[in-house]
C-alpha cells in the first residue's frame, strides 16, 4: 500500500494548525468584536481608541513577519512554537488586569508576537512541508479552527461577559488557550516528512536543476513585479478581515438590532468561514489557484455592497452567509497563492513580507474604520469603499498571475 493511502502524518500537522487557529487565532482575533462594547465603556475610551489595541497586535505581527522566516531557520518551527505557546496564554491573560488603556496596547503588542510566531506562518509552512498533493485542502483543514472556533466562541465569550465581567472572560479564555495549545507544540509539530522517515503526502516535491526546491529567492522576488502586485492584495485584505471581525457586531447593533441578534450573526460569520475556508481550499485545488482565489473576492464583494445599501434582515443573512468566503482568502488563498507564485524553495521569508503587508492592513484597517464611525455615525461608508478596493484586488490576482505565466513562457523559450 502506498504511502498516500495510509493514514499520514501529515494528517497531524493539520490538526495542530487547526488547534492553533482554533484557539488562538480565534480568540486573540476574531472574537475581539465581542470585547469592543464592554471595555470601551468600562475604561470610558471610545471605539477608535480601543480599536487601537489592534493596530499594536498588527504592528507586532509585521515585526515578528519580517523575521519569523529568519528564526524558523535559525532555531526551527518547532522551538519557536513552543516558546510562543508557552508566552502567549500569559500575556493574553494580562487583559484582565490591565486598568488602563496604554497597558492594553502594551499587551496586544506582546500578543502580536507571539501569536503570529505560530499560526498563518508556521501553519503554512509546515503545509508546505508536509503536502506536495491537497495542499489547499490540507490547509483549509487547518484554517477551518478559526471558523469552526467562532461558532462556539462568540456565544461563549458573549456569555462569559454578561455572566461574569469581561476581566474574568480574558482569564477564563487564556486558560482554555493554553491547555489546547501547549500539548500541540510540544509534542505533535514535526517539521518536516524526514523527520519521521516519511515522504510528503502525494510524494516528493519538485526540485531545480540545481538539487534545490523550485521558486524564487527573496532576493529575486524583491525584484519581481508579480511581488510587488500582489503586496496591496494583502494590505487590502488584511484590513477588509479585521473590519468584518472587529465591527460587524457593533455595526448590527449600531442598525437597530439587539446584541443578542449581533453575536447571532457574528456566529453566522465564523460558520461561514468555517465552510468557505473548505470550499474555498478545494476549489484551488480543483480549478486553480487564481480562479479559486477570484471566487473568494467576488463573495467579498457581493458582502460588502449588501452591507453598505441594504439593512434589512434578509439581505444581512445573505451577506453574513457569503462573507466567510471572502475572508477565507487571508487563512487559505494567501499561503496557497504565495506558494504558487513563488513557490518553495524561500517560502518562510517571502510569504512572512506578505504577512507584513497583509498587518499592515489589519493594523489601518480598523482604526481607520472606527474613526469613520465615530465622525459619520455609520460604518456604510466604510464596507462602500472596501468593495471598491476589493474590485482593484480581483484585478491585480489576475495579473501576477498572468505576469507569472509570462515569465515562465520567457525562461523556456530563453
């Protein structure tokens, strides 16, 4: 029997990067929303300036971007996993005895750091390894934890507030991370098929001439157009997704909905990415990243019209059920796209600078957003202009990919 047909190793490595997106990702990120309210009005600050906390968490995940490729090479995932699941519990914690909103963005800097040392990147990465055959799917599975996480998050992180405080609900949840994510790191994460006497799944990867992986060098990429094309692709998406998770429940409210419809709809939301993450994944599979990818957007866009002109209940369903497809773009067609464009032979280091990028816009994206709110007294503006910009990424997708086809046509005809 093949190795294929057996269960694989591989198999493991997506369900520690589904628990890392799970409990992690999920809690860190995408549930923030439900703590917007509370804690702007318990610390008396308004939304722009709690929303800030996320501008420190995406300033740390670009640091740590720019040079997690470095570390991974230098100490390997495995080591820098466990360190940042040791720390992050820790400093997640913290929230609940910060008294002040400076030491709040003092820990979303420290959460920025270590959460980015090993969920999107190190998940990737380790995807890279691991499957040479399934590998959008492989790493749908493992972006499915977010999704799947928010279903029962929200609810409970919505619970956990009005039952016992949000500084116990910061407490509670720092310890349920810790539990799911140590074990994880420190002894399933295997970095590579060797290590184990294993090939990847679907068998051996492509190598150079030279004996080495295929792709580009980051040095080589610094200089590709297709690079420096797909950057705003990332910046763009990076603010769209922490504008949906950050102020969806707030923009429900804000309409005329109570909070228990919000949370609702934020749950809706995380389903949704749960299930586009999956179909999204196979799709690129199936039919090929860029149009893969482009599905993806469109459902962005669709979402993001129905939220800016309509606000009755129906068209709100639709968009909050379609949504999730859009955002599964950052967790699966990223790294997917990353790998395809520049394959992988210097992938840490080339799809960390696209994670700068796409920080970038996480760090912008919700403050800007925020402010918008807090000037217009609406967030319609907002979700208006991100469609806009979501058109110019379906553009550009399409283009460093045709970019990309055209150089390959020029090295075999060269």
């Amino acid at each position: 029997m093949s190795e294929k047909k057996k269960f694989h190793y591989g198999w493991v490595i997506c369900f520690v990067g589904f628990i890392n997106m799970c409990f992690v990702v999920c809690i860190v990120q995408n549930c923030v929303g439900m703590f917007v309210k509370p804690v702007s009005e318990s610390l008396g600050v308004s939304r722009s300036v709690f929303s800030l906390t996320t501008t420190f968490f995406s300033v740390a995940a670009m640091c740590m971007s720019a040079m997690v490729g470095r570390l991974y090479n230098r100490f390997g995932i495995k080591r820098v996993m466990m360190v940042a699941s040791a720390l992050l519990p820790v400093f997640y914690g913290l929230y609940s005895v910060a008294p002040t909103i400076p030491l709040f963005y003092v820990i979303a800097f420290l959460c920025g750091l270590t959460a980015t040392s090993m969920t999107t990147i190190a998940t990737s990465t380790l995807m890279s390894n691991w499957f040479s055959e399934k590998r959008g799917f492989a790493m749908a599975i493992a972006a499915t934890g977010s999704g799947i996480g928010g279903i029962f998050m929200n609810p409970f992180i919505g619970w956990l507030i009005t039952s016992f405080g949000w500084k116990a609900a910061y407490l509670i949840l720092a310890v349920i991370m810790a539990a799911a994510i140590i074990p994880c790191s420190f002894f399933l994460v295997k970095e590579r098929p060797a290590d184990v006497g294993l090939e990847p799944y679907g068998g051996p990867f492509k190598v150079a001439s030279s004996g080495v992986a295929e792709g580009m060098t980051m040095e080589e990429a610094r200089h590709s157009a297709v690079l420096w094309l797909f950057l705003p692709v990332a910046l763009v998406i990076g603010a769209s997704c922490t504008c949906i998770m950050q102020h969806s429940v707030s923009y429900f409210t804000d309409i005329g909905y109570d909070y228990t419809f919000a949370s609702g709809m934020a749950s809706v939301i995380t389903a949704s990415l749960a299930i586009g993450k999956m179909i999204i994944g196979s799709l690129m599979d199936r039919i090929g990243g860029c149009k893969g990818a482009t599905v993806s957007l469109l459902c962005f866009l669709v979402a993001f019209l129905l939220y800016g002109f309509v606000e009755n209940r129906i068209a709100l369903y639709i968009a909050t059920g379609i949504v999730g497809f859009g955002l599964s773009f950052s967790a699966v067609a990223m790294p997917v796209l990353s790998q395809d464009l520049f394959g992988r032979r210097d992938y840490a280091n080339i799809y960390g600078i696209v994670m700068v990028s796409s920080s970038l816009g996480g760090a912008l994206g919700s403050p800007i957003i925020a402010a918008v709110y807090d000037m217009l007294g609406s967030y319609k503006l907002a979700w208006n202009v991100l469609a806009g910009l979501t058109v110019l990424c379906i553009v550009l997708v399409n283009t460093v990919f045709r970019l990309k086809a055209r150089r390959e046509e020029q090295s075999v005809t060269a």
